[in-house]
C-alpha cells in the first residue's frame, strides 16, 4: 500500500492523495487534486471548445540488469464542454456523461478517482520491487489545431501534475473465511 497525501503543487495542481492498495484483482489507485480552471481554458470552453484532462499511470518493476520493466500501463480522459442550449457544463468519460449546472461543480468531478484498477494480479509478483509513475494534465494536444499553435509558451494553459512514487504491496486483505460454530 501506497499513500501519498498532502499538498504537492506542481505547474497550478496540488496532488492531495496518491494511494495505491494491491486488490484481490490487480492494483487500485486512488488519487485527489486540487487546480483551478486556467483563464484562458475557462474563456475557450465558453466559446464552444472542449478541453481534455488525462490522467496516465505506468507501473515498473525495477530490475538490476536490464532496463525497468513496464508491466501494466492505463490511461484516463475526461471531456469538459460547456452546453449553450442547456446552459449546463458536461463531463464525459469513456461512456458516462454528466451533467453540471456550474463550472465548480463539473472541475469537483474531475479532480480525482477512487478504486481505479491500474494494472491485474496477473501482473505484479508478490516478491517484485515496483515504482508507479502517474501524471495529470490538461491535454491540449487534443485542442483545435489552431489554437495549438497559439500556445506555445504560454503558462495560461500549463496545468500538469507528475509523481514517481516506490511501491510497498501487501497481500490482498482477505476476509477470514465463515467456519461453521461447534
């Protein structure tokens, strides 16, 4: 198990928790951030432009002789659009949709996830020694292309959080099983 908690700010996020829990099924993350919406990213999402957060974990194990080997990697990507009809903010994620009546409301739903399962038992030995690398961005690699080529070096955009982080796995806790009373 793995916890992370406090304030860590790194280019406008503070990563509050990182926490990593070995799962009867694989590995779990949770994690909790705290940023404020970028000016710049505020005033394009009312003109009608999306804006994309990610959030990438990579687990590796550590290996003396060769390169650290990657044995699982997941990726997650939230959409924030604002609805003009509506007048309603709409988060989407892979195929869950939201809907937010403030933009308050739509950043609280994409600052953090609890019992993100990251990588499979399959995946991590008991007697491995395991580092996770997790990241946490606005993506604007996914913005209109025009508007990538205005960003260059501006720091109105720059919203990214990166942790590399040893892991300490336990055995899965396991309730204890129902034996019959004498």
């Amino acid at each position: 198990m793995l916890a992370l908690h406090g304030w860590t700010l790194a280019q406008g996020v503070a990563l509050q928790v990182l926490n990593a829990e070995r799962v009867e099924d694989g590995l779990a993350l949770s994690f909790s951030t705290r940023f404020e919406l970028p000016k710049q990213a505020e005033e394009a999402l009312l003109k009608g432009v999306a804006v994309y957060f990610v959030a990438e974990v990579q687990v590796l194990r550590n290996r003396w002789y060769w390169r650290d080997a990657r044995v699982a990697q997941a990726s997650r990507t939230w959409r924030l659009t604002w609805q003009p009809l509506t007048r309603q903010y709409r988060v989407s994620t892979g195929g869950l949709h939201q809907s937010f009546d403030t933009l308050a409301e739509a950043i609280s739903s994409l600052r953090g996830v609890s019992g993100w399962r990251v990588a499979e038992t399959k995946d991590i030995e008991d007697d491995g020694r395991y580092y996770l690398e997790f990241s946490y961005k606005l993506d604007t690699a996914q913005l209109p292309r025009p508007m990538q080529i205005g960003l260059g070096g501006s720091q109105g955009w720059a919203l990214s959080v990166d942790r590399n982080v040893t892991l300490t796995l336990e055995a899965p806790s396991t309730p204890p099983p129902n034996r019959p009373q004498p």
